[in-house]
C-alpha cells in the first residue's frame, strides 16, 4: 500500500510514500505522518491511501503522529474548498485545520503519576511516622497525584517510594487531562420558557435539523469531484438562518435550545463566538446549560488564550467524541465535531472572522459550506448583521429570522446626537466632552449609576476633516474618502489612484475654515481630561495598551460589576456582548471616526458599531440613554442607528453598494504587491494589471439582465467571470508600512469562483521581482 502525502511545505504537490509493513494499521486518510524529504524530515497529512503508485522506489512514511487520523475526511474536503476559494496552496490550507499543539510531533498528553492505595493482605506492616503518615493520607483520598501527594504531606517521591516497595500502594503513570476551566463553580441552569419570537425562530431552526434532507446529490455521487462543485452551489434557504435579534432580544437561549435539540438527535455543534467576545462569562452561559452532572466534558472551549497543552486536551476530547459542543472562535469551524448537526455564528458581521493571513479565509463563509457538506443547519446571529447576508435573505438564499423586542419590555435605549460643530465655533480645536454629555456624566455619579465611554481610536490614517463644518475630503470617482498621507501631505484615493493636495483652508466656500487636519484622540487622553473633569470618580480604560495580561479583561469586567468602577472607557473591546445591568448612559465620543476611513464600508461599520454600544445602555430596570457625538449628525448610518432602524439603513446602503457594483453586489479580490523598492513594486503591479488584462477579459461576459441577478451563482457560467472590473494599481492606504511600499489591484466580480480559478494559474506563472510579493485576498473585509 502507498499513501499520497501533503507536506507542510507549500509546494502546491502531494508526494507518494509506501507504507511500512508495521504502520499499515495506523495509515489511513488524515493521518498526521512524518516523511523523508531530500535530506529532511517533513511532517504531512495522507490524502489518499492507494495500492500502488505511478512512481518508482517509493521512500517510506518514518512515523505516524497521534493513534487516531486528525483530519477526518469532512474537514479535508473542507480544506481543499478552501485552497480552491481562497487560491491558496492546499498544504496551507490543511495546515490550519489543526491546532499548532494537535500538529506537533511531540505535543501531547500529559501523563502524571498517580498513587492508590492496594488491599492490605495479612499484617499491617509497623511504619516509620513519616510514612504511616502519608499513608494515611493515600487511604484517606483513595487517588492522589503523586504530586500532589507530595506537596500535601510535605514528603518526598522516594519515601512515597517506599510504601510501593511494602506493597501497600501502586504508583501508575496516567494521562491527566488539563481543563482549563477546572477550577470553575458552574452552577447548571435550566432552559427558559420562550417567549412567542424566540420560539417562533426555535421551531424554524429545529424543523429544518428534523427535515430529512440528503447531502447534496455532487458530493454523494463524487466527493473528490465535490471541493471545486460545492463552490458553486448555493446554499439551502431552508437550511441557513440569519437570526437578527436586537441586543438582549434573547438569542443566546435560541442557541442553547436549538443545541440541545441537536443533542437529542445524537448530533454535535459548533458555536464560532469573535475571539473578543468569548469571555468567561459567554463560555460559563454555554457550559451551565450542559456541562453539570455526569455530562461533564461535553462542551470543549478552543481559543487563543488557552494553553498550548490545554487546546491540544480540548481538541482530542472532541475527536474522541466526548465533547460534542464546541465553542470557539474563528479556526473552531475546523473542530472534528462528528456527526455535525449545527453550526452557530454568533456576532456574524464580525470582521475578526476573516484570517489577515494566509489561508484568508472568513470563518461566517466557511461555516455555511461545511454546512452544506455535512447537511449541518447553520444559524448565524447578529444585532447588526452583515450586509452580505441581509442580501442573502433577500435573494432568498437564507432565511430571516427576526427577534425584534428586548426580552423582559426592556426599552431600547434613548440615543441623542450632539452635533459637535457647535461646540468649536470659538476656534478652537474640538472639545472631548461636549457639555451635554459632561452634565449626563453627572448625573450618573450622582445616581450611582455607571457610564460606558467610547471611542474608536483604531486606524493608522485618518480622513481630513474639517472640525468646524464637518466637510470630508472624498474622492470624485469613488465615493470614498481619501486617507491623508502627513508624510508627502497629499490626498489619494486608494481605489482608482486619484490624488490631489491637501487644501490650506476648507474648501467649503461658506466655510474656509483655515484649521483645517484631523488631529487624532485615544482613548488615553479622554481618560485623562475626564480624571481632570471628575477628581472623584473611579475610572478605569480598557483597550490592548491596558489589557495586557490573560487574566485583565476578567479582573476590569469583575470589578465593573460589582461597581468598584464608575467610568469604564473603552474601544472595540467594550462594543459587545457585555451585559451589566446598572449602566444607564453610553457615550460615543467621535462617532464619525469610523465613518471617515477610506473604506465602502466605512458606513455600514459605523452603524453596527453604533447600534452594538448603544445596547450596552439600558439592560437594567432603568432606560438607558446614548449620547452620540458627531461632527456630521447628519450621515444616514448615525441617523439610522439613532433611530434603530435596521432595515431602513441597510435598503438605503444597498442602493449605495449596488450603483457603485459593491459587494454584496459583487465579490473583491483585492491583490497587493509590496516590497522595499516603490519604483519595484508599483512597476510589478502594472505588469501584473497587463497580465490580468490579457487573461481575465477574454473570460469575461457581462450578465444579461444585471437587475434580475442580484448574484451570478443562479447562471450556469462553466468558467467565465461574470461583469469583471479591474481597478488600479493604485498605493494601498497604508502605502508604506513597516518599510514595505504596497499598491494594489481591487478585481470585482458577480461569481468568485471562476475568478479564483483562473488567479491562481495567472499567479502560478507569474514571475515578480525577487524583493516583491503578492498577497491575493478574496473577499477582504478591509481594504488597507
Ligand atoms: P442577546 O444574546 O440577544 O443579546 P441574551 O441571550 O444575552 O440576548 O439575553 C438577554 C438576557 O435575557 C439574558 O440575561 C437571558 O438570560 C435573558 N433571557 C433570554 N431569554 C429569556 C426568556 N425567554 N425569558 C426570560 N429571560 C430570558
Ligand atoms: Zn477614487
């Protein structure tokens, strides 16, 4: 027997290697092996296990990683969709299936020793105290780790020895399993009697798990055919869910209950929570529904603060199938959950899901294919959901599913804006604090309620605005705003290239204003003037520059609910999922920050991040209130979030995205070249235009009636591009960082598919500058 072998170095080829006589029980597809390359040792994944091999003189597999396959053939099959989608070399794809500590050669259980206590036959022996000591001890607790023993009896391992020599104790070495959360009191709960909406969407998504429905006719018929044909089929309305619900609507208990159910039916799940969601408090939510009495390792928790020993336990309990729950962030879509029954993405407009390296893949989108590989039902959840998949409902490709009330009649928060222009009309600069956010400050303290503060100080170029009329400088062609580039004081478009100077005054003619620059403020500064503004109350910051260590979060969040802080201020960090019941005022400090970064998506961002802060207010007895500063009060996404309305903001940002041939009206693939030498790079990227020019338009064909065909997947296109556009070379955003200059190449299509096909060849053949390289990302969720 041989077996196809993918090595860990991305050469884009599988090699063949024969089977020795002693390891043919142990090879089978997705075994991890190690293999002999030229001089070195590789370690790989089998592929496929032949009885023989095109090639002569095969060398054999030396080692065989773990006793069980780790990538069961799903997960593969998921990893070459991957490859093929994504256009990267399926060795990278298949390498981040399993966790570093699951790929190691060495990583693995943690063996302990252990003492019991053995029958005493005939005579008590006569012990020395020391030792009748500790053996008291054993007796007393039946098992304990040798350790353990040790420490407790305050002895060492050669007397402990000793007992083993008298034959009263046996000492066993055992895998200990490493829990990270051991030492955690979970008190189980109940599941809640629904309210009329929640069950509404429950009996939705439990009846399409009930609904017989075979897995797609390619992937039964063909599975080795199935990785490049499922990129074409379009998932089943009656089996993809977007749960809208507003924040505190109750979605969680959906998820809960509709997990249970997959239980019932013998089946697993998998909940993808955003890394910075998945706090203590989410996983505790998850593991006191079903991690109490004898189901106690049910849920497996895998994310990046566990321990390398820790992820490498909670993989395995999942494959050996004694968790069936996992909850993770974006690599758990690979968990070897078996059978599958559900998929939950909570958060789903969560641009954490993409990989910023490679494979680029977004996990919301990998989710929906592996359900439709493995006939999973797949629900993904949001307060603010992505504008992809609110046009998927629409084109009837998943189905909505609306939570439109808080539960318990909580009130949606009151969201003033204050128009901030007006406080700078004395010339100068733009104040932090506007007084009607000052005296709601104020107030709190004086009630003993607590505040939250916001402010996105993410983004390394910023807009040019002019603080005294809220004009943007945005670009002719493309309806983006230009990012301001200090070093060179130029404007430029990243999209098209245009540039222009940077105006001494405001162009506005009304205005003129001659100060003119955006000058940033973090979140460190508004800590500061708020200490000056308020000497006596407690105020605590909360960003990455505070957040350092893995046991911070917990501690802040701890003592913000127990009210050992008045002032939380935060960024990102603070936007979601916390729930704290005395916090009535929520104020966003420059609500326009976002809205300004040259990104099509700069709106709809604002308004998820608007709408998801302002739910942080309110969630007690008492209504909370928002205060929105913005120095544009006007913008739709700060209008629509004043007012919650969803759907309004989203039909009018549609009209938006579909003049201008925007997702989800299209797919990107945006390609970067970068390199030292911005002559070198910007000379690479032209070339590479001209090449994908030559290539890609003979493929092109524009879609007949572009209204009836929200997307191109209903149309059979073998291997055209639908309505491509080619825009740029044109210098990235961040057009030098860290000493590499970056242009880019923004493709639009209606069908992803055939595109990626036909990059990954053109890509394949072509030769770059030595010092150049280039970055293909499909579907970027940002354009820097
Ligand atoms: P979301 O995830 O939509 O923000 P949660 O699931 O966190 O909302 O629910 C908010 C609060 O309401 C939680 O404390 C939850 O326990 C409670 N809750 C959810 N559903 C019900 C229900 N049917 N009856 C009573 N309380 C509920
Ligand atoms: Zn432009």
């Amino acid at each position: 027997m041989i077996a196809r072998v993918s090595l860990e170095i991305a050469l884009r080829k599988e090699f063949d290697y024969s089977i020795p006589a002693e390891l043919a029980s142990l090879v089978d597809v997705g075994s991890r092996v190690q293999v002999p390359f030229g001089p070195r040792k590789i370690l790989g994944v089998v592929t496929a296990v032949a009885e023989e091999s095109g090639q002569a003189k095969l060398k054999p597999i030396l080692k065989v990683i773990g006793g069980q396959t780790l990538v069961t053939p799903k997960v593969l099959q998921l990893a070459r969709w991957i490859a093929d989608y994504y256009c990267c070399a399926p060795e990278t794809a298949l390498k981040s299936v399993l966790p570093e500590a699951v790929r190691k050669e060495d990583a693995g259980w943690r063996e302990r020793l252990f003492v019991r206590p053995l029958p005493v036959s005939g005579e008590f022996p006569k012990l020395p105290k020391r030792q009748q000591e500790v053996w008291n001890l054993v007796e007393e607790r039946r098992e304990i780790s040798l350790a353990e023993l040790v420490e407790l009896a305050k002895t060492t391992a050669a007397t402990v020895r000793k007992l083993e020599d008298h034959g009263l104790v046996e000492i066993t070495s055992e895998i200990s399993e490493r829990d990270p959360y051991a030492r955690e009191i979970i008190l189980a709960t109940q599941p809640l009697v629904v309210n009329p909406a929640q069950a509404a969407a429950l009996e939705k998504i439990t009846s399409a798990m009930d609904a017989k429905n075979d897995a797609c006719p390619v992937m039964r018929e063909k599975p080795e055919a199935a990785a490049s044909a499922a990129s074409r089929l379009t998932p089943h309305a009656s089996r993809t869910f977007l749960l809208h619900g507003v924040t505190g609507s109750g979605k969680t208990e959906v998820y809960l209950q509709a997990i249970a159910h997959a239980l019932e039916h013998g089946k697993g799940a998998i909940v993808l929570v955003p890394e910075i969601s998945l706090t203590p408090q989410t996983v505790e939510r998850f593991k006191a529904r079903f991690s109490s009495g004898k189901l106690q390792t049910l849920v497996a928790v895998l994310h990046s603060h566990l321990s390398a020993g820790e992820r490498h336990d909670e993989w395995h309990k999942i494959r050996q199938g004694r968790a069936r729950i996992v909850i993770g962030a974006r690599s758990a879509i690979f968990a070897p959950v078996e059978p599958l029954g559900l998929i939950i993405v909570d958060e789903e407009h969560e641009h954490t899901y993409k990989q910023e390296e490679a494979p680029r893949y977004h996990a919301r989108d990998v989710a929906i294919m592996r359900g439709q590989m493995e006939n999973a039902v797949v629900v993904l959840g949001s307060a603010t959901p992505s504008l992809e998949s609110y046009a998927n409902c629409k084109k009837g490709k998943f189905t909505l599913l609306d939570l439109p009330e808080r539960v318990d009649d909580q009130k949606m928060p009151h969201v003033r804006i204050v128009d901030m222009r007006q406080s700078v009309r004395d010339g100068k600069g733009p104040p932090i604090f506007s007084p009607q956010l000052k005296e709601a400050i104020t107030q709190r303290l004086e009630r003993k309620e607590q505040t939250i503060l916001f402010l996105n100080r993410r983004g390394y170029s910023t807009s040019l605005q002019c603080p005294k009329c809220g004009y943007v400088a945005e670009c002719p062609n493309c309806s983006v705003s230009l990012t301001y580039h200090r070093a060179e004081q130029k404007l430029a478009c990243h999209i098209c290239g245009h540039t222009e100077i940077v105006p001494s005054v405001c162009p506005e003619p009304k205005c003129k204003n001659p100060a003119i620059r955006f000058a940033g403020t973090g979140t460190q500064k508004v800590e500061d003037i708020l200490g000056k503004l308020f000497p006596h109350a407690r105020i605590q910051r909360m960003d990455a520059d505070v957040m350092k260590r893995k046991d911070d979060y917990r501690r802040v969040l701890g003592d913000f609910r127990t009210g050992k802080i008045d002032i939380l201020i935060g960024t990102q960090m603070i936007a979601k999922g916390l729930h704290f019941p005395n916090v009535t005022l929520v104020g966003i400090i420059y609500a326009d920050m976002a809205l300004h970064q040259p990104d099509f998506r700069a709106g709809e961002r604002t308004f998820q991040l608007l709408t998801q802060v302002a739910g942080r207010a309110g969630r007690g007895d008492v209504e909370g209130e928002v205060f929105v500063q913005a120095f544009t009060p006007f913008h739709p996404a700060i209008q629509y979030a004043r007012r919650h309305d969803f759907v309004g903001f989203y039909e009018q940002e549609l009209a938006f995205r579909e003049q201008l041939k925007y997702p989800p009206f299209s797919r990107v693939a945006l390609l970067t070249l970068k390199g030292r030498n911005e002559e070198k790079v910007k000379f690479a990227a032209e070339h590479l235009k001209r090449e994908l020019e030559k290539k890609l338009i003979e493929r092109q064909v524009q879609s007949p009636k572009p209204k009836d065909l929200a997307d191109g997947t209903t149309l059979d296109l073998g291997h055209r591009i639908l309505d491509l556009i080619i825009a740029g070379p044109a210098p990235a955003p961040l057009l030098r960082a860290e000493n590499f200059y970056r242009y880019q190449i923004m493709l639009r299509t209606r069908a992803m598919s055939a595109l990626s096909r036909e990059l990954a060849q053109i890509i394949q053949s072509l030769t770059l500058p030595e010092d150049v390289s280039l970055v293909v990302d499909i579907d970027p969720v940002s354009l820097s």
